[in-house]
C-alpha cells in the first residue's frame, strides 16, 4: 500500500501544469528591463561573485515578480545586470528600495556603472526619478520583435 501511495505521490506531482504562453508587441508591453554594464573596479573575482550572489538572493526574497540576473565576465573585470519589472512604477520603486537599502553603499564599493540602458516604455515620472538620482540612462522604446510572456 505505502509503495502505491509512493507511485501516485510521485505520479501526481511529476505531471506538468499547462501554461498559457502569450506573445505582447513590445508596444503593447509596460514591462521596463534595465541593462547595466558595471565594471568590478578591480575587486577580486570571489568578491564579485559572492556579492552577485548575495545581491541576486536579496533581490529575489524582496521582489519577487521581478527578474534579476548578473552574469561576470571570465576575468571577473565586468558585470552585467538585467533587471526586469512588471512597469515603470515598479522599476522606480526597485530605484527607492535600492538608494535606501543596506546594499547602496556596498555596491558602488564593487561596482562603477558604465552604462545603463532601459528597454520599455519608461515612464516621465521614472526618467525624473533617474535624473534626480544621478543616473543617467539611454532609454529605447524596444529592440524589435516581441516580448512572450
């Protein structure tokens, strides 16, 4: 009986939940993707990755509908960052957590932005955000194609 109850456990939860697969015009999208190219200032490489990862961790606890990767450069020399957000507004509050967070600091200490670029329709109230703050950003619409959500 416990083997039966075994097999249906595992039956069950091996089977795939269908999902429905949505392709958006990027015009038709609110979703906003920063792009930054970082370089690491010469921080040992095992620094980097420690606090990509910590970072990545933090982010990913605290906003969950968003998508937060780095990827570092063999060398360890640069980092890039691509954060997605459901819009603008939520890009601009990612901006407030992180300026008022405990990793501002620390991640100017490793990192120097050598560009950023917003992929989306940012909003005017983002883009004064950003240059309130110091950031300056190159903003496109799209690079062509779709967004599949």
């Amino acid at each position: 009986m416990k083997k039966l109850l075994l097999i249906l456990l595992m039956i069950t939860g091996c089977q795939n939940e269908k999902k429905e697969s949505h392709i958006l015009m990027n015009s038709d999208s609110e979703e906003i993707t920063f792009i930054l190219e970082l370089s690491t200032k010469d921080n040992p490489i095992k620094d980097v990755e420690e606090f990509t990862q910590y970072l990545s961790d933090f982010i990913a606890e605290r906003e969950p509908s968003s998508v937060y990767g780095y990827f570092v450069s063999s060398d360890g020399k640069k980092v890039s960052l691509i954060e997605r957000y459901n819009n603008s507004e939520d890009g601009k509050q990612h901006g407030i957590d992180f300026i008022n967070g405990p990793n501002f600091e620390k991640f100017f200490e490793m990192f120097e932005i050598e560009s950023f670029i917003t992929l989306g329709k940012a909003s005017d109230e983002f883009k004064i955000f950003a240059l309130e703050n110091g950031f300056e950003i190159e903003y496109r619409e799209s690079i062509g194609g779709y967004v599949r959500r």
